[in-house]
C-alpha cells in the first residue's frame, strides 16, 4: 500500500480489504485532505481500477473507494463471470460496504456507483442488504443477463471483443501466458490485426479454444446453452431495500436497465425503494451518457448533461441528507429525439398514450427505397408479397465503429444493398411523437427451416439522414419462446412478433417513417446459417428465400404508441 496527496486528496492505493472468506481483494482510495468523516461511495469492478478522476467526488466530500473485484487485476482469488449463478459478488460487496463503513474517516453512509458491469455488481450486493448501504447509482445493466438477446440470438462482436480483450488479458498474465496482459494491447491487435478472423470463425464455439481459463470454459457454457437466463433481476428487486439511480440509452445494448425502473416500483422491498427509484433516458449508447454527437450524428444541446454532476446530488441527498429536491423528482425523465424536449413520467415506458397502426402495401418490390412499398393506416386488400434473398456468407452488415458499440446510424449506408426491404409512409403532413416500445407483427415465409427477421424503424429527413431510431429482430426457432425451438416448414406463412428496442423520437412534418426489413446484422448479431442445425456449433451456410406477406389474410404492420403533440 501507498499513499500520497494531491491538491486537497489523500490517494491510498492498494490497500487490502478482508472478504468473510479471508480472500483480499485491493482498493484505491481518495478522500479529502481534511479532518473529520465522509460519506463513502464504493466502486467495485473487474476492468482494473482506476488510480485516479474522483478529484470532484472527492472536493464535494466524498470518500471514493475504487476497488478490483475478486480474482482481478491486484486482488487475490479466482474470478468467476457473470454467466455464472453464484459468483461470490454479492458476498464481496456486502463486506465491502460495511468495510468502508467502518473506515474511521467514512461517517457510516455509504452509496455505490457505477455502470454495466460495475452497476451489476451493485444489484448483486444490494440484494444481501448490508446495514450501511443507503443508496445506488447502478446504472446501464440488463435487467435479466442472458448470452442471447432478441428471441435466440448471440449478440457477437460486442461478447466476442469483451472476452478477448476485456475480460481475457488479466487471465493471460495471472496464468503466465504470452501477451497481451492488458487492454489497450488487446485492443489494439483486435482493431488492428484480428478482429476479421474471431468474428467471421466458423464454427462459433472453436473461438473458445483461444481463451485462457477459466474464461475458455464459461465461454463454452455460456454458448452450450446461450437462451438460459443465468440471474434473474425481477427475482432480486424483492429483496432491494434502497432506492438506485440508473441511466440508459435508446442506443445502449444494455437498455433492458430501464425496466428496472418498473421492478423496483413494483417489487422492492420498502417503500422508499419503490418511491424513490430515478430513471434518466436518452439517445445515448453504452457509456455515452449526456453526448450530445455521435459520429456526424448530432442530436443538439438539449442531449448534453452532467452525468456525475446528476450522480452527485442524488449521494448529497441520500447521503448527506441535504433538501435539494431529489426525493420530489419524478421517476423518468426521457428527451425525445426529433423535437430535443426532455418529459417526465411516472414509470417507463410512459402511460396515457395513444396507438397508431400502419400496415405494410407494395406492388410486390418494396425495394429499392426509391420504389419503397407503403406503410398506411388502411389495411391492405391486396395480396402482393416481396422477396428477398438472405445469404449468411454476404450478411447484411451492422453500422458501427471499431468499438462495436451499438450506435446511432446513418441507414442510408446500406441502401445499396438488396437485401433490405423498405416500407414508407408519404411525407408526413402532421408530427408524430412515438414513445415506448413499437412492434412489427411480420407474416413471412421462408425456403429454409430456421432463418431471421429484423424490423428497424426509421426517421428518414427528406434533407438529411435516414436515423434509425430502434430496431428487434426474431429467430424463427424461437419465435414463441426463449427456451423451446420449433422449427419452420419451409414454404409456410408464419406471424412474428418483433418487439422493438426503447424510443422516443418525434417525426417532424416533411419527414417519413420507414420501416426496413431485412434478415442479418452481422457481426452485432450472430448469423442464422438457415440450416436448422446448432448455429454455433456449425460452419455451414445455406441461402434463403425470404418472402413479406401484406393482405388481408397476412396484414403485416407496425404498432407503436403515440404521445399528443
């Protein structure tokens, strides 16, 4: 252990904390350089603790303990993922809490922050209700952890790159192996030298085989059995006693963490937790958080907030005790993309709005957008269809960065392909403001007997881009459930529900809505190879002939729920 001080903060750094096993795991820890007691706020995470930016947690009176989560970086024992039921988290950052409480310059009052990963640590610890927690800030986690989002599909290259590079380096050099021993090497020989041969491996699960353990074999776990739900959030809102801050993004892989929001309301333990519980939604991706330009994609200063400065007058309020207003809040707060308005609400999504049902039509092409079929609130009469041919070796790609973050796009990208059908309405002539979660109910037919359907909804400005604003896809097999497949008879017209991600977006007059359908978005999504088989476990491909269906026997549409204008 070291200390040192900077400007007014004490900076300890490795510093032992005993687990009830007798396991240490290592802390750094900032704190004024002043007499007296502080509220701590705990971070627990496995990416390797940060040595220092909590100067201004610390300078509002804080104390920040930053610390390497079990089996990680400099703390001792084995590391478990988070694929597994039981991973010891929850006992860890129960004694980490109450440690902090008991440190003799933290005054008692302890609060935990942190995202993903780290925000799922912290439901994890807030389950076993250590005496000394009074609040949260977990934010951007899924509200079930699953390998499989979407009705059965493996989300790739965001898993695939985190298990290289993230999660894989510190096991390389606990084990002794060859380099990379860190994440920037990672990165830079997946973004540079790699990442095409891991994400186009066929089979799948052969990419096991190149991690250390025991990541090599949760991996095979994990993709052995990707639809089994491993830790069940609705279960644990039970249990949860203090209110949680959380914030999430319309374009965040981890926007299944605004459904938190009504779990705890409904289900928490005490009434503070189901009363004080805040929710903070826009267009953000996974760490964006109050960005307001994403790429050439800017969504104006409205987007723009202070996300620790959020952070920190909820600790004041819960911890400090101060009156700034926090408690008499509302629940949500989501900006809607399109008009740059932030709303209030008292759940999510929002109650009280209306719904507004537009049916797919073509003369049977509906391809290309400038020949795009209809999107109309009269259903259709009559019986035209249009095809598509889906081939898994020339999938339809994902727009995104080298990240493999999931972000707002540009869909004009792809509007070359052909592959994709589009339906739009005419030029609107009034705004239209759709919040929630919107559904494609999809009649189609395929030649194979397992295949994919994507849906996106757009927001396509006559004068400028072509903004996807959430999308959902559904494969065949799982079409009714998770955890039962029921292959297709190749030929047959079958519905498909696909639920949509989270928005909220006002079409502006001028503007269309579109609606795309397509069957691939490789590498975020794993490709269906349309062969029936274990897509995981194999490595060949077969072509499908996909057919939409819009009649009055098939009537595809698009439901979404309105708000007034």
């Amino acid at each position: 252990m070291s200390e040192t001080g900077h400007m007014g903060i004490i900076e300890e750094f490795d510093v032992d904390v005993p687990m009830r096993d007798g396991v240490i795991c290592r802390a750094n820890i900032f704190r004024p350089d002043a007499p007296g007691q502080f509220p701590g706020l705990l971070l627990r995470t496995p990416y390797g603790k940060s040595r220092g930016g909590y100067a201004r947690h610390v300078r509002a009176g804080y104390a920040v303990v930053a610390m390497d989560t079990r089996g990680r970086y400099a703390s001792d024992g084995e590391y478990t993922i988070f694929s597994k039921e039981h991973t010891g988290d929850a006992e860890d950052g129960y004694d980490s809490v109450e440690w902090l409480a008991g440190q003799p310059w933290c005054d008692g009052e302890v609060g935990t922050f942190g995202l993903s990963y780290g925000g799922w640590m912290q439901w994890q610890l807030a389950k076993l209700r250590p005496p000394h927690l009074k609040a949260m800030c977990a934010a951007t986690i899924p509200l079930e952890i699953t390998g499989v989002d979407w009705w059965g599909s493996f989300r790739l290259a965001r898993r695939l790159k985190w298990w290289l590079t993230t999660i894989a380096p510190d096991l390389r050099k606990r084990a002794g192996m060859s380099p990379p021993h860190d994440g920037v090497q990672a990165r830079d020989i997946w973004d540079n030298l790699e990442h095409g041969r891991w994400l186009y491996m066929l089979p799948l699960m052969d990419f096991c085989d190149f991690l250390p353990e025991p990541l090599a074999t949760h991996a095979r776990e994990w993709l052995e059995a990707p639809a089994e739900p491993v830790w069940k959030f609705a279960e644990a809102h039970h249990e949860i006693e203090v209110p949680n801050l959380d914030f999430s993004g319309y374009f965040d892989h981890c926007n299944g963490s605004m459904l938190h929001l009504p779990g705890m309301q409904n289900n928490a333990r005490t009434e503070l937790a189901r009363e004080q519980t805040k929710l903070v939604i826009g267009p953000y991706n996974h760490g964006g958080f109050g960005t307001r330009k994403f790429g050439d994609i800017d969504f104006g200063p409205q987007a723009q907030f202070d996300m620790i400065g959020i952070m920190l007058r909820w600790f004041d309020h819960w911890l400090k005790g101060i009156d700034n207003g926090v408690d008499r809040e509302p629940p949500c707060r989501y900006m809607v993309m399109g008009s740059g308005q932030w709303k209030s609400a008292a759940t999510w999504p929002p109650d009280g709005t209306g719904t507004l049902q537009l049916y797919l039509g073509s003369d049977g092409a509906a391809r290309p957008v400038a020949e795009a079929g209809s999107l109309s609130a009269d259903a259709p009469s009559g019986d035209a269809s249009d095809a598509y041919v889906f081939d898994p070796r020339d999938p339809t790609p994902t727009l995104w960065t080298p990240a493999l973050f999931t972000l707002p796009s540009d869909r004009r990208q792809l509007e070359h392909r052909e592959d994709i059908l589009y339906y739009c309405t005419p030029p609107l002539e009034d705004e239209v403001e759709v919040v929630g979660y919107p559904e494609v109910v999809l009649y189609a037919s395929s030649s194979a007997p397992d295949t994919d359907f994507f849906a996106r909804l757009v927001d396509e400005d006559p004068d400028g881009i072509a903004l996807e604003i959430c999308y959902g896809m559904v494969r065949a097999r799982h079409r009714n459930s998770w955890h039962e497949q029921e292959l297709i008879e190749p030929g047959e017209v079958y519905e498909y529900r696909i639920p949509l991600g989270a928005t909220a977006c006002r079409f502006q007059k001028g503007h269309r809505i579109r609606l795309e359908i397509c069957s691939a978005d490789f590498p975020n999504h794993d490709r269906n190879h349309n062969t029936g088989g274990n897509d995981l476990l194999e490595a060949k491909l077969v072509p499908a002939d996909q057919h939409v269906f819009h009649s009055g026997e098939y009537p595809s549409r698009l439901i979404m729920s309105i708000n007034p204008v």
